[in-house]
C-alpha cells in the first residue's frame, strides 16, 4: 500500500473535520451582530445564547486544524515548507484572527460592563469573518495551482494569491459557513433567536447555492478531473436539500445537508489537486506526492499511531457534543457575573 497516498487521504478528512466542524462556529460568530434583536439588555442576552451555543465546541474543533497541520509537517515537510512560506501573510492572519478570537471568548464573561462586552464581541466577529474568507482564497489557490519555480518554492508574491478565482473561493466559504452557522443556531436555540436564524437560512441557501455553485462549476471546467462532477453534482444537491428542509423546519437534516456541501467541497479540492499536493500555474513545476512526502518509515509510524489515537478522539468529540445537545433559549442565561473593573483595581492595588 502506497502510504504517501493513504496520508494524503488523511489530511483530507483532517481538514473536511476541521471545515465541517469550525465552519458552524465561524458561523456563529459572524452573526453577532446579525442576529441579536430589540432592546441592549435583550441584544445582549441573544449575543450570550450565540456565545453558548459554542462555548463547549469551538475549542475542540480547532483540535482539527491542528492535527491537519501536525500532519502535514509529519507526511509531506516539503508540501508544509511550500504552502506555509508561499502563503504566510494569509496563514499568519488567520492564526491572528484565531487567537483573538479564542481570547474574546474565554474573557468576555470575566468583566462586567457593555463595552468590554462589546469590544469581544467585534473581536470574535473578527476573528470569525477573516478566517472563513482567507481559507476559501487559499483553498481556491491550491486548486487553481500558483507560481513555483523548479526548486517548487512559490514565486507569485501575496497579491497573485487575491486572483478572480481566489476570491469567488473566498466568498464561496464565507457564505456556506454563515448559512452552515445559521442552521446550527436555529438547531441549537429556541424561541425569536431559532425563528430568525431559520428565516436568515433561507436566504442564506439560496445565496449558496449560486455563489458556491458559480465557484464549483468554474472549478471544474476548469483545474478539476471529471470524476469531480460527482462533488460538484452532491454539493448541489445537498444545497437544495437546505433550501427545502429549513422550510419545513426540519433543522437536524438541514445543518446535516449543509455539513454535506461542506465536505462535497473538500472532495472536489483535493480531487482537483491530485496526483499533486502543490499544483503549479498551468501545470509547471507541480510539487507531487511522491515528492514531498516523507520516508516510509516514518509514515508506517504514523499510520499506527493514528490508528490507535483517532477513535479516541472521535469518541470523546462525539461524547461532548451529546451531552452539550440541548437547546438553549434568553431564559437560560443568568445574570452577568463577571468583576467589575473597579473591583479589579481594588483587589490589583
């Protein structure tokens, strides 16, 4: 068995769990500021509901980007050396966006007060619109191939990455993960907050289907094999089958339909991409499978390794999502209880 091929089969999944998963909460927190309705104290309730909706989840499914960049770096150096030196500036704004956003929500209920409220509530905002835009860009990049000269090192600079194609890419993630985290709010919430989130699903597929389809018929004609046609052909499906399932209300199929756009997208990048893991512009200088993996051995480890290990943390992921399953409305959230910054000044000094 071809090992090098089995890990890159891996990282597929790896990143189909990451997008799947982080695409909900990306979601989630793009719509702060979209959802939320009436007067500040209600507003602020409803931003709270979001904030829950996630809190138990965001943290594990982030577990997933890392394991997909742990193993990169483990089963293809070169493929890692490549993409996270040609694509840094993307990358490092993405890790910023990240790690702010992860801050805002451990912090925002520590400090009573509607500004310090306010000021995560921008920063998780932020730090949701920028990754789920920048991932979309670098993906659609991969599929579209870049400039590598014949040390398949990346030559185009930062702004040959922001092409037409990238950023119909880009708009294409940005809108399945807010209609991906519409679902899931209308899924996880009751009363006016799950109404709305339904009404704003509706439009949202619909907008899907056309931006993402748009994106995913060019990608096919042309950078992708023919085989894909089957991606392109189950996301449509499965976008419609949102369109028709949030109208009769059935949330649970229609966030699973969406999570399986998500994961037809991700067939159709890595499909488009294979026998490479870097294509070259027009073909030139591909840095392929066989050339940036690593040693036998050190698959063979690592593929004993993710056989033991992967269940595990399957199981436990799984195991955390059943017992955070049940809904939460404005009447389950209490009273703020964080400090005031005046008692943190008297306790500091």
């Amino acid at each position: 068995m071809d090992l090098a091929l089995v890990w890159f089969f891996i990282i597929a999944i790896l990143w189909t769990g990451y997008l799947v998963l982080e695409g909900f909460d990306f979601g989630v927190g793009m719509l702060m500021s979209i959802l939320p309705r009436g007067r500040a104290e209600h507003r602020e309730k409803e931003r709270r509901v979001l904030v829950n909706s996630i809190g138990p989840l965001w943290d594990g499914n982030e577990v997933w980007l890392i394991t997909a960049g742990g193993a990169t770096f483990a089963a293809f150096p070169e493929w890692y050396a490549t993409m996270f030196s040609g694509f840094y500036i993307p990358l490092l704004l993405i890790l910023v966006a990240l790690i702010v956003r992860g801050v805002a929500f451990e912090y925002r209920g520590k400090i009573a007060g509607t500004a310090w409220a306010r000021r995560c509530d921008v920063a998780i905002q932020v730090g949701s619109w920028v990754p789920a835009v920048l991932w979309g860009v670098a993906f659609a990049n991969l599929v579209r191939g870049v400039q590598l000269d014949e040390a398949h090192q990346y030559v185009g600079g930062f702004w040959a990455l922001l092409n037409p194609f990238a950023l119909l890419g880009g708009a294409t993630t940005l809108v399945l993960f807010l209609l991906h985290g519409s679902v899931f709010v209308a899924l996880k919430t009751d009363g006016e907050i799950r109404a709305r989130a339904r009404r704003l699903a509706g439009v949202l597929s619909l907008v899907a289907v056309l931006v993402a389809g748009g994106w995913a018929v060019w990608a096919q004609v042309a950078f992708s094999p023919a085989w894909t046609w089957a991606a392109v052909a189950v996301a449509a499906l499965a976008l419609v089958g949102v369109v028709v399932t949030n109208r009769m209300g059935r949330e649970g199929w229609a966030f699973g339909l969406s999570a399986v756009s998500i994961v037809a997208a991700v067939v159709l990048i890595f499909g488009s991409m294979y026998p490479d893991v870097m294509p070259g512009l027009d073909g030139g200088n591909s840095l392929t499978i066989a050339e940036a993996s690593s040693t036998p051995y050190t698959l063979t480890v690592m593929t004993w390794v993710a056989v033991f290990l992967t269940p595990l943390v399957i199981l436990y992921q799984g195991w955390t999502y059943w017992v955070f399953r049940r809904r939460l409305s404005v009447e389950h959230i209490p009273a703020p209880a964080g400090l005031t910054w005046k008692k943190i000044k008297e306790s500091a000094f």
